[in-house]
C-alpha cells in the first residue's frame, strides 16, 4: 500500500461534488485495497443513467436491477439489511458466488454503504481477480471508516445542496414590524 487512510480521508474532504469524488477517490480506494477494480457509486445518479441508444439502456438497466436486487445478491442485500461493509466470503459459498457473479475480475467483492440521514444512498466497493488473495478483516474494517468518511461527507453536501436549491424564509414578518423592531434583526 502506497497511500493511507489519512490521505484518503483527505481526499474525500477535498471533493467538490460527487462526480469529483468518484473521478479521484475511486482509484486510490483501488490502490488502498489492492483491487483489480474500484467504484463509488451513487444510486440515484446510477438510476439516472442513459446510455447512447434504448438497447443498450435497456441491458444497463437489467444488469443494474440485477446488481441490486435484494433477492439475487447476497452482498446487496447484507448492506442495505445492515448498512455495514461485508465481502463476498461472509455471506456466500466461492461456487455460489460464481454463479451470481461469473465476472473473472469480480472473483473476490467487498462493498460497503453510503448512508444520508438513515438511507443508503449508495455504495463503495473493490474487487479482485481469484488470484489474488481474498478480503480480510481488516479490509473490512478499513472500508468501514471510509464509508463513515464518505457517509458524513454525503450527508453534509446534499444537506448544503438542498439548502442552497430551497428559499429561505424569515421566521418572522417583517412587514408587521416597526422601524424601531427592525433594529432588532
């Protein structure tokens, strides 16, 4: 590992917006982990998502529904469930999880939540090839203060995004007060 937590708790304080904060947090999640393959990943933004002709939205958004799908993925379903970080070997068999997943690159799966206001809003995760080792503890351990850090930081921008997109009203009106109340204000 060439980058730590702390840098990658910066990182995330220094994100602008979402789609910096996937641009440039995703690779060094990656190397943090040692994974084949990183993301971060905002649902409705995901939801959101086109693609360049009707055919091809079409097969996004079913392999979409399937990644998501409580049902069909067991680590789908341990997160929204527990709202907690958990890796493929925790909740299922190497052949069962080959059969959910046949993607040689996604052998090995760790993901873990991103939460605003008590909903899951999204999702963090890491992959690797089978031969490379499989996830630890500690990696989930470690997944876990970044999902806090992304969590907060979530949070905190959306909370200042809606804020910013809705007026704000006075508590008070001022046209029923006089000069003298004003000066109060």
């Amino acid at each position: 590992m060439t980058i730590s937590l702390k840098l990658l708790f910066e990182g995330i304080q220094q994100a602008e917006d979402e789609d910096g904060l996937r641009l440039q947090l995703a690779p060094q999640i990656g190397e943090y982990f040692a994974a084949k393959r990183a993301g971060i990943f905002f649902f409705d933004q995901l939801l959101a998502t086109g693609a360049a002709s009707p055919v091809e939205n079409q097969k996004f958004q079913t392999v979409l529904n399937l990644v998501l799908s409580l049902e069909h993925n067991p680590v789908t379903r341990y997160i929204a469930e527990r709202h907690t970080p958990v890796h493929e070997g925790l909740v299922t068999t190497p052949k069962a999880w080959k059969l959910i997943c046949p993607r040689p690159d996604h052998w090995h799966v760790m993901a873990g939540p991103i939460v605003d206001r008590g909903q899951l809003v999204g999702s963090v995760g890491c992959t690797r090839e089978k031969s490379m080792p499989a996830f630890d503890t500690q990696n989930l351990a470690d997944l876990s203060a970044v999902c806090l850090h992304l969590s907060a930081w979530t949070a905190s921008v959306r909370l200042t995004r809606s804020t910013i997109s809705q007026p704000q009203h006075q508590s008070v009106s001022t046209s029923r007060l006089t000069p003298r109340d004003t000066n109060y204000l």
